[in-house]
C-alpha cells in the first residue's frame, strides 16, 4: 500500500529530475551534473517507495528510527554545504580583493 508521504516523495524525486534535465538542456548543468542530480533524485524515490531498505543500515548504527538516520544526514549535509559555500566565498573574495589592488594601483599611477 502506497500511503501519500510516498508519492509526495516520488513526485518530489520526479520534479527533481524534470528541473535538471531542464538545467541540462539550458547547458548549465554539465553531463555529470546531469548524472549525478538523476541518480540522486532516484534514489530518494526508491527509498520513499521501499523505506525497508535501510532497515539494516539503522540497526547497524544502533538508531531507533529510519528518521532518525535522516535527521543525521540532513545535519551532516547542510554542515558540508555551508562549509562548501563558505570556502568558495571566501576564494572569490580573495579574488576580488586582488582585482581592485591592482585596479587601484594602476589608477594611482
């Protein structure tokens, strides 16, 4: 029996997959991208379809609820997603710095 958080899931994982072909076509996802996003999006359909495969993974890290190992997940994702944003955010910054340096100091001569 398919409950409704189920085909929320699978509509989410099908939206998924329309908006990055839809990136694709525009060339501003590359075929890796591409691959990755799909494969993503099919494996959030899957597990929200079959949620029982990661039973042996949740017993394996001794957690009382498969949402608890999403819980998890999630944290350590956007953990890993700010520190990404901040790193790369932090390398234009130094860039743009070195920019207006030299603009500068070639004003001033």
């Amino acid at each position: 029996m398919v409950l409704g958080i189920q085909v929320l899931g699978v509509l989410f994982g099908l939206s998924i997959i329309y908006l990055t072909f839809i990136h694709y076509k525009r060339r501003e996802f590359t075929l890796t991208e591409y691959g990755f996003w799909t494969v993503m999006a099919l494996v959030f359909s899957a597990v929200a379809i079959f949620p029982g495969i990661l039973d042996p993974i949740v017993e394996s890290l001794s957690l009382a609820r498969t949402m608890d190992l999403f819980i998890i997940l999630g944290f350590m994702f956007l953990i890993a997603a700010v520190y990404y944003t901040y790193t790369v955010v932090r390398n234009n910054q130094k860039k743009v710095e070195e920019v207006v340096r030299k603009i500068a100091l070639e004003k001033k001569k």
